[in-house]
C-alpha cells in the first residue's frame, strides 16, 4: 500500500508539470470519483470530488463527470472564475479534469490575440507588398498602353507602343492598338484629301453659281425709263447651282419673257438652264410670238437630248402700248393674277382678288419632243393687274412636317397685298410666306418668282 501511494504521488508530481498555466490545477479522479492525484496528496486516494472539490455542489459539472461526458464548464468561485475541461480514458475508467482561472486564460488569450494579430499584420503587410509589386508590374504596360491610346486620339500617330515579348493578352492588346493607329492615321489622310477635295469642288461650284446667276437680269428696275412696266424677280436655288430660269427683253414697246424649271437638280439641271437661256436670248431676236419662240426653242432642245432632259416654261409677250398680253404654257404652273378674269371676253381687270389664270393651254414641256406644234393665248390686260409666274419650288415648298405650301395659300398671299400691289411687293410677300411656312426645313427645290405689274 505504501508503494502504491508513493507511485501515485510521483504520478500526480508529473501531472503537475503539464499545468498550461501557473495557477491551473490538473486532478485525475477514478470511476467513484476518488483522487487519483491531486496537488494536496492528502487527498489521493481518501477524498474525492463530491465532498472536497469546490465545484461539488454544481450539480451540471458533476452530471457531466459522473456520465464520463468530455466537455468545459464554468462556475463561480471566492477566486473568480473558473473554467474546468474534464475528459474520460475509456479503458480505466479515469477522468482528467483541469481547472483554470478564468483571468489567467483570458490574459493568455490576450497575449495569443496580439501575438497573432501582430503575425497578421505582417502577414498583410507583406502580402499587399507583394500584391502592388506583382499588379504595377502586371499594369504597366496597360498604363503604358493609356498614354498611348490618349496620345492616338489627340492626332499623335506616330507615339510609340510598349513593346511585348510575351504572346500573351497584352501583346494582342499591342496588335490591335497598333492596326487601330494605323486605320486612323490612314482615315485621317483620306478625310483630308477628301475635305480638299470637297473644298475644290464647293469653290468651283460658288464660281459656277456666280456665273449662273450673273446669267439671269439682277438689277431692278431694269427699265427705269419705262413707266409702263413694273418688274422683280428672284431666283434661290435648293443647291449650289439650280435648274430655274427666268429672262426678259424689251423689244420697242413688246416685253418678252419667260419662266422656266430645269428636270431634275444640281450640275446637270444647271447646264441644261444655261443653254435653255442661251438659246432664248437667241431666238427672241427672231421669232416674235410666245409659240413659235416655244416651238424653236423646243426643237434646238430635243435635238441630241441624249439624257432626256426638259424644260417646263411659261413664254410670255406684253404690249406695252396696248396692254395685250400672249401667253404660251409648256407644262408649266398656271400664273396668277390680282384681277378679275373675264374668260368670255379674254380680259382682266385689276381687282383686290387673285386668280390662276387656266385659260393658257397646255403644252408639253420643251425638249421632249421635236416639231410639236405649241399653242398660244391673247388676253388683254387693264393698268394696275399684275402677272406673277413661279416655280413648282414654291407650292410645293414643304415643313418639317412634309406639308405643301400649296396654290390656295399662294393666292391667299398674292391676295393679301392688295389692289395694285407693286411687283417687289408681291415677290417679296412670297418669299417671306415660303419661308414661315418652311420652319427652317430644308429647301427641297429651287424656288424662283417673276412678278410683272403692267401700268400703262
């Protein structure tokens, strides 16, 4: 027995130094709850846990060892707080129970907690190191890439790319950034040459313009010895160079005129117009009546018209002496007239009315076809009636909405500037109407006015 207990004895001596901490006690009890050993060796094997162990009377701690249950519990004590962690060896039947100060483990967790969050410090620290050092060198030649691609897009195409050794993402970066500034550079040249090419070309077309308007009479009054005539005309093309006409000649006391809308627009219905005009300042020295001036004119036109091209026109002869006016339609748009229109007797008298003077027969545009017989009109015509011939570009002159100006607000324009109206007047009243009508939508057709207001 003495033997036994001196065994026991440097058992518990051993135990004792495996305590984790300075004040920890480690006791190890039997199936009954005796001291197997204990720091107080009075106790081993003659007291157990239910009549000297401070925690004997928690009923939990002492279930939980008496069912052999591996676990950590608490209690209180005069010393604070106690933490016990009891576990059973199966085969023996012995359980190890530790009891520690609830203080002395929180001050170790405390330490671990700095010591670890130190370690984590150093941890992070050294891994955000690493981290910058491996994405600067990874982004480099993005950042690289970036001035580049800033510098592409100021015009700068001959900065140089980062070279990339590597087939990897960034070189094909590098290739397509290279094909881009390349495409640019090679756009950028195109457009230049383009735009100067542009630019010759609406040079060229501003002197063509000049030329195609000095064409057509510019200064009015053209005749300020003539009492008996009051003329104005416009003409503005939908494009640099039009397709429209208009021309007069005074002749002793007979006025010839004309009005004329090219087919089609622009550079071909521009050429077209200067010889329309051409031949009309040629054949009104010679022929004296509107249909046989139509009929030459018509002939010389459809002659070699490869390109199918025509002339609507209204030819026109005013006697100044007798106010007798012949009128020959070629597919023109009817005139309109500020009088009232006696179709019996062929006879207009200056009114505060406007009408569309229908009675012109109509024939066919010149240019289509040769030798066509054309048909003329004798109306005589009082002081003061005025004779407004256009172009389809103003009743057809449309908003921004696809809306016609029309005939009827064409009339209702000559209309409202009244009885006697002067031919400026009346031009300019139309040309301000056209123009509230547009909107600011774009002029889809040239627009061209000739007023004539006969005085007598």
């Amino acid at each position: 027995m003495l033997q036994c207990g001196l065994g026991l004895n440097a058992v518990a001596d051993d135990i004792q130094m495996l305590n984790p901490y300075p004040s920890s006690v480690i006791t190890v009890v039997d199936r009954q709850l005796h001291y197997i050993t204990h720091s107080n060796r009075d106790y081993i094997m003659k007291e157990s846990l239910t009549s000297k162990a401070d925690y004997a009377a928690d009923t939990t701690i002492m279930n939980s060892i008496k069912l052999h249950r591996r676990s950590v519990e608490s209690y209180d004590s005069d010393h604070g707080t106690m933490y016990i962690y009891h576990a059973t060896e199966k085969k023996t039947g012995w359980t190890v129970i530790l009891q520690v100060p609830g203080e002395e483990m929180m001050d170790n967790f405390y330490d671990l907690f700095i010591a670890l969050t130190l370690i984590m410090i150093v941890c992070v620290t050294g891994l955000i190191s690493v981290s910058w050092f491996l994405i600067s060198r990874m982004t480099r030649p993005l950042e690289n890439f970036g001035k580049a691609a800033r510098q592409i897009s100021h015009g700068d195409f001959n900065v140089q790319l980062p070279v990339i050794t590597e087939h990897n993402e960034l070189y094909d970066l590098r290739q397509a950034l290279a094909s881009m500034k390349q495409s640019l550079d090679q756009y950028i040249h195109d457009l230049e040459t383009t735009m100067k090419s542009k630019a010759a070309i609406e040079n060229e077309l501003n002197v063509a313009r000049n030329i195609q308007m000095s064409m057509v009479p510019n200064i009015f009054p053209p005749y300020p010895d003539r009492k008996e005539i009051d003329i104005h005309a416009s003409l503005t093309p939908a494009k640099a160079v039009g397709g429209d006409l208009y021309d007069f000649y005074l002749d002793g006391d007979d006025l010839y005129f004309c009005i004329g809308d090219v087919s089609g627009k622009g550079v071909p219905a521009s050429l077209f117009m200067a010889i329309t005009h051409s031949l009309f300042q040629n054949i009104v020295l010679r022929e004296k009546t509107p249909a046989k001036i139509a009929m030459a004119l018509n002939n010389a036109l459809a002659q070699d018209n490869e390109e199918s091209m025509f002339v609507t026109m209204i030819i026109g002869k005013l006697n100044l002496a007798t106010g007798t006016f012949t009128g020959c339609n070629c597919g023109h748009n009817a005139p309109v007239t500020n009088g009232d229109l006696d179709r019996k007797a062929m006879h207009v008298t200056p009114s505060a009315e406007a009408h569309y003077m229908s009675m012109l027969p109509t024939n066919i545009p010149v240019g289509i076809m040769e030798d066509f017989e054309y048909e003329e009109v004798t109306i005589s015509v009082e002081e003061d009636v005025a004779l407004l011939l256009y172009t389809d570009g103003v009743n057809e002159a449309k908003n921004k909405d696809k809306v016609l100006y029309g005939n009827d607000r064409l009339s209702e324009c000559v209309k409202s500037c009244g009885k006697g109206a002067g031919a400026k007047t009346i031009v300019n009243a139309i040309e301000d109407d056209v123009s509230r009508h547009a909107q600011g939508a774009e002029q889809s057709d040239d627009i061209t006015i000739l007023c004539l207001r006969y005085k007598k």
